[in-house]
C-alpha cells in the first residue's frame, strides 16, 4: 500500500513538473522530453493529465477572456447557435463600435466557405458599417437574399439597405427586394408580394442558411419613425401595443411577440426567417436597444447574436 502511494506519489510530481515547464516555463514539448528523459508522445500525455488532474489552472488574462465567458453564458441562458461578444473598450455607446467590424469579419468567414449557401441580409446602421469594412471577395457559390424592402415612401433608394453595396464587393449573385419597407396598404403588399420576382426573392429568403440582421428599438428615436417609414400616430399606437423593437420592419413585443395590425400587416419585408431552419444571428448593442434585444432573444426571433460585453452582461442580469 505504502509502495502504491510513493509510486502514486512519484507519478503525480512528474506530471506537475511537465505542467511547470509547459505552462509556466514556456518549453516545448521536446524540450519537456529531453528534460525529464522522456519520449515526446510521454511528454504530451504529462502535460495534457496535468490539466485534466487539475494540477494546472489556466486563465486568460485578457479581455476577450471574458467576452468569451459571456458568450457562453449567454448560448446556454437563451439555447443560441451562435454567439459572439466583443470588448466594449471606451467607445462602448458608440454607435456601432467594434461591432461591425466583428460583423464584418464573421460575414467574411461564412463567404469563405466552399459550401454553397444562401446567405441573408437584413438592414440598419451596424450592418451598414460592416458591410463598409468588408473586402473584396469571390464567392461564387453562394446566394445573397435582401430581407428587406429598399424603397422609400417617397420612392427613393433606402440610405441604410446593404444588399447593393454588398453586390459591389462580392462576385455571389445578389437578390434585392424592389418594394417598399411597408407598404400603403394591405391590398398593395398583396400586389406587390404575387408578382413572380418578388415571390422568388421570398422563397429565396425562408430557404437561408444563415441571416444577420439588424434589432431595432421602437423608442421615441425608433430608426422606422426617423427614416420616415411610419407616422408619429403609428408610433404612438405600437407604444401603446407594446411594441418594443423591430426586426426587418417587424415590430415585436417585449416577449417577441409580433404586434397584431398597426404597420406589421403592411409590412413589405420579407418574413424573419424561422430559427427552425435558419441561424438567425441579431447584430445590436447598447442600452437603448436592450428590451428589444431581450424580447427577440425571448421570442426565438432569433438564435445567434452579437453584441459588445457590457450589453452582454444586462442580458445576463436580466
């Protein structure tokens, strides 16, 4: 018995010292092998039972760290597809900080992959941004669907839409929605949505494989109100219905609920694709967006965001 512990004993000092000189001294795993007079494959499984004993204790002295930590949180708390948390840093209530370079870059990654996809794009700000930050690519194989209308009330071209900047940059066929975010009336939505074009580019958009899109507030500086594309009035009364963000022009409730009437029966935008058969991903950060991302986490609008850590940890406080 004694024999066994000494033995045990011996064993545990030798895996501790490999864990030292891996983690703590910074020598490679042939260095730890001509040190402790073992073969390289007996150093590696030193180092890798020093971590599993428990022996090492390994922490990230960084902030993206805790961006890391968050994100985990998060894709647990809300059953996520996927999540990315970036550092707030200084400018955290900027308007889209480092977040639509983060954007950018996962866009890139899914562009990158010779799988062919159908890839759909909501609008606002930050997607704007991201788009800004993209490089040129050549993406043949995939698809790029609009989910939302491009057409102003006045008729003009939508400042914030990205579809046809995106086209500029990637050689993926582009598939933008010609018709207004919200239409005059439920009659011309119907109109609109019979005609062959249109009807393809939907289709198109329920198929995605993956879709970023923009969360909106439906505050007193609603993006839908100050863009022009529904009246004070109409405001007013999604306040007094609940309504506390928007997604592609649909406006939700603070448990994800689309609102009954008002403009989403208008609406001209392609449906949010089901997070049944697409990763919907939510690119929104700040105070002034937290219910409206809280009540898309909650009503399954979506199933993968991004977002900076100190929003992050709200959602995780609330």
């Amino acid at each position: 018995m004694i024999a066994r512990r000494d033995d045990y004993g011996s064993r545990l000092d030798f895996t501790a010292k490999a864990g030292w000189l891996y983690y703590i001294g910074g020598h490679s795993q042939d260095e730890i092998a001509q040190k402790l007079g073992v073969s390289r494959q007996t150093a590696q499984r030193l180092v890798s039972r020093a971590v599993s004993q428990g022996l090492i204790k390994i922490r990230l002295d960084h902030p993206v760290g805790h961006c890391m930590s968050l994100a985990a949180r998060l894709k647990s708390k809300f059953s996520l597809q996927f999540v990315e948390v970036i550092p707030s840093g200084e400018h955290a209530q900027g308007l889209s900080g480092g977040l639509a370079q983060a954007a950018a870059a996962e866009i890139e990654r899914r562009l990158a992959c010779d799988k062919a996809a159908v890839i759909a794009i909501g609008t606002g700000h930050t997607l704007k941004a991201a788009i800004e930050e993209m490089v040129p690519m050549e993406a043949p194989q995939h698809r790029i669907v609009s989910l939302t209308g491009n057409i102003t009330r006045e008729g003009s071209v939508w400042f914030y839409n990205v579809v046809f900047k995106l086209a500029d940059l990637i050689t993926a066929k582009c598939f933008p929605m010609p018709v207004p975010v919200i239409a005059s009336s439920r009659q011309e939505r119907t109109i609109l949505h019979s005609q062959p074009v249109i009807r393809q580019t939907l289709s198109l958009a329920a198929r995605a494989d993956v879709a970023f899109v923009g969360i909106g507030d439906v505050g007193v500086q609603a993006p839908l109100f100050l863009d022009g594309f529904i009246l004070k009035d109409e405001l007013k009364l999604l306040h007094q219905a609940g309504a506390v963000g928007e997604i592609v022009g649909w406006t939700f409730d603070k448990d994800g609920k689309l609102i009954d009437g008002i403009t989403n029966d208008r609406v001209a935008s392609a449906p949010i694709p089901s997070c049944s058969r697409t990763v919907v991903i939510g690119v929104a950060k700040g105070e002034r967006k937290l219910p409206a991302i809280q009540g898309a986490l909650r009503g399954r609008l979506i199933n993968g965001l991004m977002t900076d850590e100190i929003t992050a940890q709200s959602l995780l406080g609330r």
